[in-house]
C-alpha cells in the first residue's frame, strides 16, 4: 500500500503569487512542531525551488523524512528550526542529507 495518496485540487496563480503553478504541489502536514502556524492535517501548498529567503517555512527531506521547517544559522551553523517552541532545532551535520525541495506558499487549514 503506498503511503501517499495522490488527490487533485485547482491551484490559481494568486494562491502561488508566480505564473509557474506547474512547479508546485500540496503536502498534508504531519505532527504539530510548526504549530500554530501550520497544524496537522493542513494542506500546505509548496513551490519547488532550491533557493529561499531566511524568513520562508521550506519543505526539506532531511535524512530521508520529509519536513516542514524553517532553516536558521545557529552558532555558525545550519539548523532546522520549528515554530512551536517545544521542540528542539535540529542541527544540520556535514554527514546529514538534506534537502529543500521548495517554499511555503500557502497553508489551507483542516477542518
């Protein structure tokens, strides 16, 4: 069974803010380290880029999961940084595989 499911939903240029909605796709939000900015269950609307601005959340593969985050410079180094203050940054190593796959754009809320 995969794990993913794949669902279809109109996506306009206003909601990505670029005329390039092809490089873009929704995540469900797992788990609540981004909460209350984005809870679990949200729809979070990504567009694919390997370049960010400091102050965007990204979605990032960091040692093969999947993660919404913000990336910070913490003592001179890189790290993973949650909005709810109950979990700890998480420290990019040289030995770590990570990688951004895009930026937030949008987050439709659960019901």
């Amino acid at each position: 069974m995969n794990e993913y499911s794949q669902e279809k939903m109109p996506v306009t240029t206003a909601m990505v803010g670029s005329k390039n909605i092809g490089s873009c796709f929704f995540v469900r939000a797992k788990g609540n380290s981004m909460e209350p900015k984005i809870q679990d269950g949200d729809l979070v609307l990504i567009k694919q880029q390997e370049h960010y601005d400091i102050n965007e959340y990204i979605f990032v593969i960091h040692n093969e999961l999947p993660k919404l985050k913000r990336i910070i410079k913490k003592d001179g180094q890189l790290a993973l940084e949650s909005v709810n203050r109950f979990f700890d940054d998480i420290s990019i190593e040289t030995y770590d595989k990570t990688k951004v796959i895009g930026a937030v754009k949008r987050v439709i809320k659960s019901l």
